[in-house]
C-alpha cells in the first residue's frame, strides 16, 4: 500500500445497501493509499449511520466532520477542498438526481 499523499476523497454516501460498510470497504482502503477523506451524507444516510455510531467513527477515523446537513449560507465549509469524489452507494434516487 501507498503512502504517498493524494489529495482529498470527497465521499458521498446515499441511503443505500452497501452503506454499513463504507468505513471498512471504502474509506479505510481510500486512506491507507493516502487518501484525506471527506465523508457527505445524504439526510437518510446520516441518520442511519448515526444511529449506529458509525458516524462517529467515520469522524474520528477521518479527523474531519461527516456531513449530513445542507450548510448555511456564509457558513464555513467543514471540508477542505476536494480533488476527487466518489458517490457510493449510490441509490437509483441519487443518481437521478445527478443526471
């Protein structure tokens, strides 16, 4: 595994299967190749991991909050600048959303 630094992953997660292990099959993979990675959550999809802490770990794993809400304008953007981002798992609604 690499650990040269790559940039930051913008990880964007929907309420979707899949989403129970985004931590282990996804972000800590991400990192482990040097990876800083920004976790965004969809309303639903933070719910859910917050419930089962999840969340949580993904904060503390990260070092950076996991965003599950729409920020305000003039807010601070929680997040460094992103140079890639991922959408997974994608629902069938996200997707729509995005074409």
């Amino acid at each position: 595994m690499s650990s040269a630094k790559r940039g930051v992953l913008g990880v964007v997660g929907s309420a979707a299967g899949g989403l129970e292990v985004l931590r282990t099959g996804l972000v800590e993979p991400a990192m482990d190749r040097g990876w800083q990675v920004a976790v965004t959550l969809t309303p639903t999809a933070g719910e859910w991991l917050r419930m089962t802490g999840e969340a949580e770990r993904l904060e503390k794993l990260t070092g950076l909050p996991v965003r599950d809400a729409p920020r305000l304008p003039g807010e601070a953007r929680p997040h460094p600048p992103v140079d890639c981002y991922v959408v997974a798992p994608a629902s069938a609604n996200t997707v729509a959303k995005l074409a």
